[in-house]
C-alpha cells in the first residue's frame, strides 16, 4: 500500500511535535524530516518539499507566508500545503478549512492546493454566527461582539509568564480592544460585512503639519486611516481640505482629491510582486487616470523616483522581491508620492525596516512637511511618533481620547493610551486545578 509523504516545517515547536506525534501513529503516512542544524536552510526545505506530497506549516505568520512562497515556488511540482498559522486564513488564494462551514466545503478542501487550518475561536463563532447570516436572522452589518473563555496561554507570552512566574489569578479578563488576531476570518467566514472599529472621530490637520496618530493595537488607528483613503466605508461624517468636501468613496477616488495612503503591510496591500518595479511606482498615476494601461512617461519618471526616494536598486526593471523590506517600503511611498498628494496618511511607515531606511523614511517625511503636505502618522514605535509628530493625538478603544504636543512625554501618552483597557482581576473561589482567563474580541 503507497503511502502519502508529509513534511512539517516547524516540527520543533509545540504544535509541531503534536501533530508529528499523531501521524506518526497512521501506517498511512510517511514522515520526512530535516536535520536540526538545515531546519532554517531554504535551500534544504525547498528540496524536501520536491519529496513529499504534503508540507504542514507550523510557524509563526511570516515565516509561514516565506515556506509558502518556497512551495510555490516548485511550480507544477509543489505539493499541497497546509498551514496552521494565521497567515493565509483570508487569503483569497486559500481555502479556509472548516468543511462544516457551508455545503461544499468538504469537497474544496479535499481539492484545494493550499489550506489554511481555521482558529479554534473563529471556528464556533462561525458555526454559530454563518448560518444565522444566511438565513436573515442577523443582519451582515449587525455590530457582533464574541466572548469566550479559554486556558490562560491564549493570552500570550506575557501572560503566560506571568501566571507561572507570579501564580496569577485564577480568572482574568483580557483583549478588550476592538481587535484579535481572530476577528478577520470570524467577519469573512461568518459573512458579516464590517465591524465597529471607531466612533465619533475628529481631527483637523494643517498643511506641513506632521499629526500623530497613537492607540494599542485595537485602538481603531488603522481603521481610521482606511476610512479617510476610501479602503473601508464610514456610516456616516464627512472629509473636507480647505473647507470643500472630499469625496473618498474609493482609495481611487481619495487620491484624486489629494488623499493618499501607505498602508502597513506593503507586501499584502502596498506592492505587485508579479509587476516590476517600474510599474509598480506608475500604477496608482495610471489609475487615477481610470486605466490600467501605463504611459510611457509614467515609466520613464520611476528612473526618477528611484533616484529622488534614494531607492537602493539596479534598475527598475526587477521586481519588488529582489529588494530589501526598506526598499520595498520605499518604492510603496514613492509610487505615491508621485502624485503630489495633500494629505499623505502613514500606517506603521518603517515596520521591518532596517536601521538606514528608518533614517531615509524619517528624512522623507520630515522633507514632505516641508514642502507643505499635511502628514497623519500611525505608528506602534511611540518614540518615532514623538520625534515626527507636531502633535500627537491618541486613541484607545475606537475614540480619541487625548491630544499631546509633540515631544512629551511617553508616560501620558500611554495612560491616555490604556487608561480603561487594563486587566481586571477579579476574585474566583473555584478549585486549584487548572487556571482560566475571559478573552473577548468585538
């Protein structure tokens, strides 16, 4: 009887010696491995994977996004792919791996080259929340909050360590924000078409004015941002530069009217990687224009970005996964800054950067301010925030709660920041077994 070969890139970790321990056991199953001293090699992992039928990814998000790009890689020859990580839970590209969730899904995930294992809280919440969706019962824009209970290690390192260092308390509560790692594929799966991520916002900013924006993770400050580029469609409010309205129904529509935004992950939603260079800095020119189709002007003038925006590159013509994350982080604020925008909206601007692009995306914005372009910076880096920004505003569960001239200090930033979102301990007479905590996600 032939057996089906399985590879699991990250087999040392928890989950990975789990589910190795359980296909050990099949007669069905043949497991390959890597010795210890080439697990990180990806020469070596990229040659296993031409040796097996299934790669099971057991990784943290971004080094499960890189294993997968090795898999594809092999072309015709790339075996199927399951990945426990978040990474490719929303992916269109992927298909989500709860058969139960709607008729079908067994059979498209029996086919599927590429599966992405669901989250365990996702998973009820969608067998719950999708059917009532599809029948009426709940409307898709309905505002659903979640709570759940779950092991203490759902709350992370930090928690963890500190019930098993300090002898935490026997029920906390916890990830009260407006956002859990969860909450993507819970909204996509479970049919709903939006969440509530901020309320009552209001801001003015001058041009060369360089505003900053602070909040956790959660806070709602990526929403917002989205919302004022036309990426997310606001309820109700308005938009206005010199005192005309804005209309920015569309990230197209934004950027006509002067608004443009460098999102946070530029390799999901700043940059095409099947695109060369060149066309990348020319799209968002080209369709502002309404076409996709580029001028040759528009290539023409990337030579130019290149050398204004100091975009370390042989030419223009490679393609983005041949640069740096800073350069690629470059080109992602050159191709919009090409259309001479009023109001530039930063999102984490120098995350997974290295030391030198820091400096030359810190001098780009300073020089843009300068020139007179209203910045709105959004970055988890509070020090970055307190050297760029004029003045800061912060941000903490979907509302602004205070305003800080630039430079302050970090201490009020952060109580602005976490004043109503800390952990409440509450007494629990229950037994000395094992310890729980509350996560609730909204």
């Amino acid at each position: 009887m032939s057996t089906a070969k399985v590879f699991i890139d990250g087999e040392s970790g928890t989950t990975g010696l789990g589910i190795r321990e359980r296909l050990a056991a099949l007669p069905s199953v043949t497991l390959k491995s890597l010795p210890s001293e080439r697990r990180r090699d990806p020469s070596a992992r990229r040659d296993i994977m031409t040796e097996v039928d299934l790669v099971v990814l057991c990784l943290p998000d971004d080094a499960a996004k890189e294993s997968s790009a090795l898999a594809a890689s092999l072309g015709n020859a790339a075996p199927k792919v399951l990945d426990a990580s978040t990474a490719h839970r929303v992916d269109p590209d992927w298909v989500y791996g709860f058969a139960e969730m709607e008729p079908g899904q067994d059979r498209r995930i029996a086919q599927a080259k590429n599966v992405a294992n669901p989250g365990c809280y996702p998973t009820g919440a969608i067998g719950l929340i999708r059917p009532l969706v599809d029948a009426g019962i709940i409307p898709k824009d309905y505002p659903i909050t979640i709570n759940a209970v779950s092991g203490y290690t759902g709350g992370g390192k930090a928690m963890i360590q500190a019930h098993d260092t300090a002898h935490g308390p026997a029920f906390e509560l916890y990830g009260l924000g407006l956002e859990h790692k969860h909450v993507p594929e819970t909204q996509l799966y479970g049919g709903l078409t939006r969440r509530p991520c901020f309320a009552d916002v209001s801001l003015e900013i001058a041009p060369g004015e360089i505003l900053g924006l602070f909040g956790l993770v959660g806070s709602g400050r990526s929403e917002l941002l989205e919302t004022l580029a036309g990426v997310q469609a606001a309820d109700r409010g308005s938009i206005a530069i010199d005192g005309r309205p804005v209309l920015s129904r569309s990230l197209v529509a934004a950027a006509r009217a002067g608004i443009v935004l460098v999102p946070e992950d530029r390799q999901r939603q700043g940059l095409c990687f099947n695109l060369s260079v060149r066309h990348n800095l020319a799209l968002p020119a080209a369709a502002t224009r309404g076409t996709l189709l580029v001028s040759k002007a528009e290539v023409d003038a990337g030579e130019t970005l290149l050398r204004d925006w100091r975009i370390a590159a042989p030419s223009t013509a490679i393609t983005p996964d041949r640069l740096s994350g800073g350069n690629q982080q470059k080109v992602v604020l050159a191709k919009w800054l090409a259309l001479a925008p009023r109001v530039l909206l930063l999102d984490e601007p120098t995350k997974g950067v290295d030391v030198a692009a820091k400096y030359d995306i810190h001098g780009i914005v300073l020089e843009l301010a300068q020139r007179g372009t209203a910045v709105l910076l959004v970055s988890s880096d509070l020090p970055e925030v307190l050297a760029l920004a004029d003045r800061v505003l912060v941000m903490r569960e979907g509302r602004v709660r205070g305003e800080l001239a630039g430079g302050t200090d970090e201490e009020s930033v952060m109580q602005l920041a976490t004043d109503s979102i800390r952990a409440v301990r509450l007494p629990f007479d229950g037994a000395q077994g094992g310890q729980s905590d509350q996560g609730a996600a909204s």
